[in-house]
C-alpha cells in the first residue's frame, strides 16, 4: 500500500508540471492553430487628427467590403505606435481605397492602393517577443495604414508596436471636398492643437 501511495504522489506531480509548463515564464509560446486572420487599422501623428471617411476592402472575386473608421488621432511609429483603430482582413483583400480629412490642412486626401506583392506571406512569419508574461513567438498579423500630412500614407506589419517594420510607402490625391462640414471639428482641433500648429506648422516632409 505505501509502495502504492507514493507512486500515486509522483504521478499527479509529474501531470501537474507537463500542465503548467506551457505557462512559466522565459518558455517561447506558439499558437496551437495554424489559422491566420490578419487585422488592419489607422494611424496618425500626434497633433495631426483625421477622420476617415471610408476604408474599403476588396478580395478580388470573394468580397469588397467598407470598414467603419471616423476619427483618429493615434499613434504614429514610436513607443505607442504604430497602432489604432480598425477591424478584420478576412478574407486577405487585394486592394484598399482610404479617404480623409485633414483637420490640421482641412483638406481631402484619397488613395486606392493594392497591397505590396507578398504581404500575406511576410505576415505570416512569426517573430519573437519577450513580455512580463514570457516570451511568445506570433505572426504580424497587424498591417497598420499611417496617414500623414500632405497626403502621405506609410504601411507597417507589426505583433507589437515596438516591432513593426515598414512595407510600403504612397501618396494619396488631394480631392474635392465640402470643408463646411467639419466646422465644429475644426474648431475643437484648433482649440487643442492650434498653439502647436501656429509654433511648428504642419510637417509635410519627413515622415
């Protein structure tokens, strides 16, 4: 019976530790499932607001979809950024279409753009990342569109914000648009940024 009793002990210590194992801190974790569903979202530079009109999304042949924006006023590449708001890839589109407003410029900027040759495959690839928590290898899996002043939008792939590289690079057209609309807007950004607009303009190189 002791003989019995002790293997017992070392039995239930031995299925404890194979479960918490996956769980301790400094062990590299990977999701169990292969499935990837890449996220997309907005950035902008600080003291730089715009409200997205529209994005768009097409999956030539499978799906052409509109995602939901409005305003955003976060976060540029930098320890916050880039991340911001947005919504599913799924399926994976082929194409984007972007329009926004300036309120620094109060000016309309529109780009419709395919996506760079690749980007899914690079997505993919899993890279590593060390938190409190542990360290976690997963895909970038985030395609952040950043939209500048003067119409210049930037793309990054990230996990993280401290981890995103760039992929691609565009301009976008300055269109025709009805500025009447954004008043209260404009006013509410002035009363916030005006001060540093007026100190250093706004940057429409460099970014």
């Amino acid at each position: 019976m002791e003989i019995n009793w002790m293997y017992k002990i070392r039995l239930g210590t031995l299925l404890t530790l194979l479960l918490i194992t996956p769980f301790v801190t400094g062990c590299v974790s990977t999701p169990k499932s292969s499935n990837f569903i890449g996220r997309v979202s907005v950035a902008a530079p600080e003291h730089y607001k715009v409200w997205v009109e529209h994005v768009e999304l097409e999956a030539s042949g499978i799906r052409h979809w509109r995602m939901p924006m409005g305003g955003v006023s976060c976060c540029w590449k930098g320890p916050y950024g880039p991340t911001g708001s947005g919504g599913s890839m799924e399926p994976f589109p082929d194409y984007i279409a972007i329009q926004w407003f300036s309120f620094a410029e109060q000016k309309f900027y529109q780009r419709l753009f395919s996506l760079p040759k690749g980007l899914k495959e690079r997505m993919r690839k899993h890279v590593t990342y060390t938190t409190v928590m542990g360290t976690f290898s997963r895909p970038r899996k985030i395609l952040t569109i950043g939209l500048a002043p003067g119409g210049q939008i930037v793309l990054w792939i990230s996990n993280r914000p401290d981890n995103a590289i760039e992929v691609g690079r565009l301009q976008a057209n300055e269109i025709e648009g009805d500025v009447s609309n954004y008043e209260v807007g404009i006013y509410n950004y002035l009363e916030k940024n005006g001060d540093y607009i007026k100190k250093h303009g706004v940057p429409t190189e460099g970014w």
